[in-house]
C-alpha cells in the first residue's frame, strides 16, 4: 500500500479506467463548504484521514477525483492490486473506500484475484457506514458485490462525452444533488449494470444506459461513467483500444473529440462532485473521532 498526498494525474494526466475488451454542482458544494470541517482543522485533530483506493491497472489512477481529495486534506492509500499488493483485511483506519476502473469484468476472479477481497470491503462499507465510491468497473463490482447483476452490452460500448438525466431521488442527494440536468460524463464501457442490489436508489440515468449513478446504505454510491478522467486519458484508451472501437462501428478520433470539447465542463461539474464525496469522507472521520 502506498501513501500519497499528492495527485499528478489530473483530469488530462494519465488517470483512468480500462482499455481493451471489457466490459452544476458549484452551488451546493459551495453552501455547504463552510459547514464542513477545514483542512487545517482535521490535521490539528492528528493525521489526515485516509482513503483506501483500490486500483486495478496502470493506466487506472484516481485522476480528478483523487486531486480533489487530496485537496481536501484527506491522504490515498492506494493498492496497485494488479502489481500484486495486498488488499487490507479491513477498513480499520480509513475513513473512505475508493473503487477505480479496470479493464476485466467484475467476475473475473481467475484474471484479478484480489476481486474477492474488494467485495468483500465493499460489503463491510455499506455494513459499517464508510464513504464507499465505485467507479466505472469500481461500480460495478459494489453492484455485483451486494446482489445485483452485470451484463456486457448487447449493443456495443459506451464511449466518449455522453449526457446524462437526473433521477427523482438525486434531489438532495449529498453527492449528485447539484448535477445538472444534461450533465456530460465521459464514457468507456462494454459492461453495465443491468439489476441494482436489493435497496439501492437510482439517481442518475442516460438514453443508452440505465444506471449512470446510485447509492447504497447511507453514505455509498456507484457510477457507470468516469468523473476522474479528461480527453488525454481517453486519447490513450482509444489508441489502446482502436481496434475493437472500429469494429463496434465508432471512430476513436471522434470519441476522443467529444471529449475534449466537453472538457471544461467535465472538470467543473465533476470536481464539485469529488469535492462533495471528499466533504462525506471527512464528516465521517471527524464523527468517527469524535467517539473514540
């Protein structure tokens, strides 16, 4: 496990999600800033609260999202599973759970041994009410992990800038609440959620894809697409993956295109969104303190 306080892959850098076969939100971030704890007062309070952050690949970094939590004052133990480091046994001195891209399915067990373990966590998440955040093939496997399903899609990849539509349950939401309606989220995905668990609330869908966003128990959420991610990462997943793009039909060049078009907003909406999971992260860990 490796400590990091610091994120070089931001939005455009090298932090992402699969490649290969595979499967505003100002407003309210900004009127609740001044209620959560600072910074400077959780480190007057001992050391940063961390985040445990399971990453399955090399190109499959926390980008965006870990910028933003680091920012924060919040500290990435990040575990390179695919490398071979061990998974903890628990969530004892985490104060989040943070669940990254990948390119093999959620099931694959024999490919990515540590899948077992990450459920695992994921379960003791929801069960103890830690800040759990799944993206992408992180999603899925919260959604596998409690009794939903995953399908690879019949009708070929998500990829590139795509709009979504807010559900009823996203008003208020602590995390999605502030998204606005249209939102664009990068996409690159062959499998998808087609059964939510046994309790899980959907807030986020799309013409072409169903379950965009959800949460579990309290303080748990899933997503489809890629909040940590801008079109320098995807211009590396569509090079990966030229191949099997031309052959679903779909010109890499023009998903990585809408992606950089998209990309001022991607990083406005969905930084506001990380910074808002970061606020979750931190509550929790000063509640956590606060009963020791």
């Amino acid at each position: 496990m490796t400590s990091e306080t610091t994120v070089t892959d931001g939005i455009s850098g090298t932090a992402g999600a699969p490649a290969a076969a595979r499967n505003s939100a100002g407003a309210g971030a900004r009127a609740t800033a001044a209620a959560r704890p600072t910074a400077g007062a959780l480190a007057a309070q001992g050391a940063a609260p961390a985040v445990l952050v399971v990453q399955h690949e090399e190109d499959a970094g926390p980008g965006l999202v870990g910028e933003c939590l680091v920012q924060a004052g919040l500290r990435l133990d990040v575990v390179r599973a695919w490398r071979g480091e061990p998974l903890p046994e628990g969530l004892g001195g985490h104060a989040g759970l943070l669940v990254l891209g990948g390119s093999v399915n959620c099931e694959a067990d024999e490919a990515a041994p540590w899948l077992p373990r990450v459920r695992t966590l994921v379960r003791e998440a929801v069960s103890r009410e830690v800040p759990l955040l799944g993206i992408c093939l992180g999603g899925q496997i919260v959604a596998h992990a409690l009794g939903g399903s995953v399908v690879t899609r019949a009708r070929g990849p998500e990829l590139g800038a795509v709009p979504l539509r807010r559900l009823p349950a996203a008003e208020g939401d602590p995390l999605l609440g502030a998204v606005p309606e249209g939102a664009l989220a990068a996409q690159w995905h062959w499998d998808e959620v087609d059964r939510l668990p046994p309790g899980a609330v959907p807030l986020l869908t799309g013409d072409d894809c169903p379950y965009q966003a959800f949460r579990v128990g309290s303080a748990g959420w899933g997503l489809q697409f890629h909040p940590e991610v801008g079109a320098g990462t995807v211009a590396r997943w569509a090079e990966a993956d030229h191949a099997q793009v031309r052959a679903e039909g779909v010109d890499p060049e023009a998903v990585v295109t809408s992606v950089r078009e998209a990309e001022a907003e991607l990083r406005t909406v969905w930084g506001a969104v990380s910074e808002a999971w970061g606020a979750v992260v931190r509550a929790h860990a000063v509640a956590h303190r606060s009963r020791a």
